[in-house]
C-alpha cells in the first residue's frame, strides 16, 4: 500500500497536482513530509519533485516573474528613447522572451521621414540585435537607395514584435498586443512623414484590417496606432520578394506611391526596380 501511495503521489507532483492529503489533529494517514519523502524515493534517477511553491508552468505558458511584474509597471508614455529601448531589451511581456537571443528594438534615424515597419526578427537578426539583415536586409536596402532613402538616414526601422517567433513563425496575437505598447511609443517619439509597412502583419497592425498583402497595398491609409496618423503604404516583405521576384515591379510601383505621399521627388531614384542580390 505504502509503495504504490508513494507512485500515486509521484505521479501526482510530476502533473502539477498534489499533495492533496493532510493530517488532521494529528490523527489519519502519512504527512506532507511523509508523501514528498515517499515520492523523492519512488522518483527515477536524475528526476526531482518539485516542492509545491516551485512547480514549473507548462509547456508554452509564461510564467510571470518579477522582471515581467516590472515591465508591466513601467510608465511607457514617459520613456525617451534609451530608456526605451533598454525597456524593450528587457522585455518580458510575452512567451516570445523564453525563446529569444536577444530582444531587437529597432535601428536607424530617430526623427525619420519614413518608419519602416516589419514582422518579426528572424534567426540572424536575433543574433545580431538588428533588424533587416541577411538577404532580406541587402534588399530592404537596396528598395530604400531606390528612391533616394539610407538606412539611418531619415529611415527608422523596426518591427511589430520584438523577439523572434520560434522557427521564424507568424506572430501571434497575443504577441502582437504585448509589443504593441512599444510599438506606439516609438512611433510618438519619431513622428514620422510615412510609415512603410512591409509584410501582412505589419501592414494590419498598422491599418487595423484584415486583408491581404494585396488588398491592403492597393488602399493604404492612416495608421490607427497611438502616437501617429501618418499615412501607410504597404509593400511586400524583402523575404517574400527574394522568393517571388516577379512581384519586385509592384513592390516598386508601391514606393513611388509612399515618395508621391510624403511630397516626395525621384529624381535620385534608379530608374527600374531593384535586383535581386
């Protein structure tokens, strides 16, 4: 009976559960003790159980801590643009936190004429603690020399969230609504001409719609996030176009549409759009 209690309290504790026998007036079966003690032997080698105090969470649950009690605590609207980012960087907000390298705020001009907006971070840029690099990167660079824009010049450039989804997956909406606040602070403390917004999320985070890439590209529209009503054009993710090239000519029409709404010139643009690398 003692030896198969004791598997039943291990069994217990591994789920999360337990104990949920006690001694009253000291009189009836083994103690709290008793049963951790039993289930610590009946345990396998090299496994642990978990006092109750210290049960881990699960699988993809956040756990809140208390740097995430902090973040949440922090008075976002009052932050400048240090605090800001060292705020982002240690960002706890999201289940996005347990599995990134590093946080990536953003990169580039701080009082820009356009605010380029993407997804998330990918591998390297969560290596890296920058935003657009690798293949899609050179490209979002060479779309900007385009039409006459340099990164960190009048270019700020970010993204919607701040930590790379695991395997580079879509962000989710929880994840959208936590980096949201960030996301609003950057834009009040940049008051940008143009928010280029580059991707389906980008674009309906942005444009608070749902729609495609190309629905929402064809109409555009005033940004609805806190802290700016600058017009939005949307265009198509560097990685998307490295994948389907032929769309690189839409891609350009929509810069000229984002140069045309800002009062813009081509006159230091190249006349075609850009190559793939």
């Amino acid at each position: 009976m003692s030896e198969r209690f004791s598997e039943l309290a291990w069994m217990l504790r591994e789920m999360g559960i337990g104990p949920l026998w006690r001694r009253r007036n000291g009189q009836g079966g083994p103690t709290t003790d008793a049963i951790e003690g039993q289930a610590q032997a009946k345990a396998p080698h090299g496994v642990g159980v978990l006092p109750p105090a210290r049960q881990a969470a699960p699988r993809g649950a956040h756990a809140p801590d208390a740097e995430a009690e902090r973040a949440e605590a922090i008075d976002i609207a009052a932050l400048d643009w240090a605090g800001l980012e060292s705020a982002i960087r240690a960002c706890r907000r999201c289940k996005l936190a347990a599995t990134r390298t590093q946080a990536v705020p953003g990169v580039g001009d701080r009082k820009p004429s356009w605010f380029v907006l993407g997804e998330g971070p990918g591998e390297q840029e969560d290596q890296k603690g920058e935003p657009f690099v690798g293949p899609a990167g050179r490209l979002l660079d060479a779309m900007l020399a385009a039409v006459g824009k340099r990164r960190g010049e009048g270019v700020y450039i970010t993204n919607v969230v701040k930590c790379r989804p695991p395997g580079n997956r879509n962000p989710e909406p929880d994840e959208i609504a936590a980096c949201r606040p960030w996301l609003e602070r950057q834009l009040a403390l940049a008051a940008p001409r143009l928010i280029l917004a580059v991707g389906k999320f980008a674009a309906q985070t942005a444009l608070g719609r749902e729609d495609t890439v190309a629905g929402l590209r064809a109409r555009g529209g005033p940004c609805v996030l806190a802290g700016s009503t600058a017009p939005v054009a949307v265009t198509y993710h560097p990685s998307y176009l490295l994948r389907t090239p032929a769309d690189k000519a839409k891609a350009w029409e929509d810069l000229q549409r984002a140069l045309a709404l800002t009062g813009g010139d081509s006159s230091g643009c190249t006349a075609s759009p850009p190559q793939q690398d």
